[in-house]
C-alpha cells in the first residue's frame, strides 16, 4: 500500500542510536553502525524518530510499504517485556508538601483545546500567540496555567493516544490565520517527538515565518530546555 514512511539517509548517519531509542514501536535498529529502518510494518509513519536525530539524516518518504501491524509490534512488546512507549513507565514523584490549600485562577481562554476539535478558522487564532502542548505537560509542571497558558491561545494533543498526524489539521490553523509565534510544550518522552515534528512540518507546509519555540518539561517536573 502507498503510505508514509521514515527514510534514513546512511551517509548522514553517525551512528549515534538516539533514533532507534526513540522509535517506540521498534522500527530502528543499528546494522554495522548505522540506522537501519529493520521493519517496515512496525513504522507508524508519526516520527518520533525525527526530532531525535541529531545529524537531520531522517526525513518522510511516502511509497509503497507494508501496512502498520499493530497487533505485531504488541507482540514483539511482550516478548522483549517491553510495555509500551518508555514514558509510561509508573513510577512515584515526591514532593514537598506545604499546610494549607492555595487557589489559582485558570488562564485558559478558549475552548475546545483538543486539535482535533478546535476550528481551524476560530476567530480567537487572529494574531495569537500559540501554545501546541502535550496533554501531560500541564500536569507535569505545577506552574503551567502562569508560565505558558497565559496570554496564549491552547490547543493540545497526544499522537501516542490520538494515533493521527496533527500536521494537516496545524497547518491549517497557520495557513488561515495570523498567527504571531508557536511555542511547543512537550514531555521529555519519545512519543511526544510526534507532536513537536508534526508543528514542524505544518509550519515548513505553510510557507510563513512564524518564530517556533519548544519547551520539553521532564516527567518530574522540570524544564529541560
């Protein structure tokens, strides 16, 4: 079947591995020091490999491929004990805690927020700054509604979850409307390279210049970068 699919450009590729550890589906392997796409039918076509590639040697390629098997990459899961995306590894984060309750006022200003249900066309995206976040990160980082939702239009999402490519509907949303920046609120996780790549794509897609920032917060709170 005609599909996307990742191509990996061998002579660009150092062989470092960060991109078969962040293929969750185990797609990549290293074959004599370079990055080899080992099953084509464990590519989901999302790109959490993509971001994570320091040397820009992976890129999409839509051709004739085998069908994403779902069922086979559970599978293999399994039998490697490996469970899923390594994000949703459990584990408790403890933290300091103070007597007394403090309320904070919400700083959303619209609604909806999912990607998938926001309307491209909105009239509250005329001349927005733009947060695309990952559903966790308000969750993860205590101060999100003051550090990033404010003053900004939200919208959020999960390719892990969702398991669709937002960049059709984003760059929609930056083909339409004036949108003045875009700032990336993603987890530290591989599966969150989804969303930061699919941002990407919608803006290269669109033909603007809109100023990108990305901020990746850790699964303990803190911001990376």
């Amino acid at each position: 079947m005609l599909r996307k699919i990742i191509k990996i450009d061998e002579e660009k590729c150092t062989g470092c591995g960060l991109c078969a550890a962040a293929c969750h589906e185990g797609a990549i392997g290293m074959v004599n020091n370079k990055a080899k796409l080992l099953r084509e039918d464990f590519c989901d076509g999302l790109g959490d490999c993509l971001p994570a590639c320091p040397e820009d040697a992976i890129s999409f390629e839509e051709r004739d491929a085998p069908k994403y098997n779902a069922s086979a990459v559970l599978a293999a899961k399994k039998a490697s004990h490996t469970h899923g995306c390594p994000g949703m590894q459990a584990k408790m984060i403890q933290r300091e805690r103070t007597e007394g309750r403090v309320s904070a006022p919400s700083e959303l200003s619209q609604w909806p927020v999912q990607i998938k249900l926001v309307p491209a066309a909105a009239p509250y995206f005329a001349g927005a700054d733009l947060l695309v976040a990952a559903d966790c990160t308000a969750f993860a980082y205590g101060n999100f509604h003051a550090e990033f939702i404010k003053g900004r239009v939200t919208i959020i999402g999960c390719p892990k979850l969702d398991g669709i490519d937002y960049a059709e509907k984003l760059e929609s949303i930056f083909s339409k409307n004036d949108i003045r920046s875009v700032t990336v609120a993603r987890m530290s996780v591989p599966c969150c390279g989804g969303l930061e790549n699919a941002v990407r794509r919608a803006l290269d897609a669109s033909g603007k210049e809109i100023p990108l920032r990305v901020v990746t917060i850790s699964t303990d709170g803190n911001i990376l970068q």
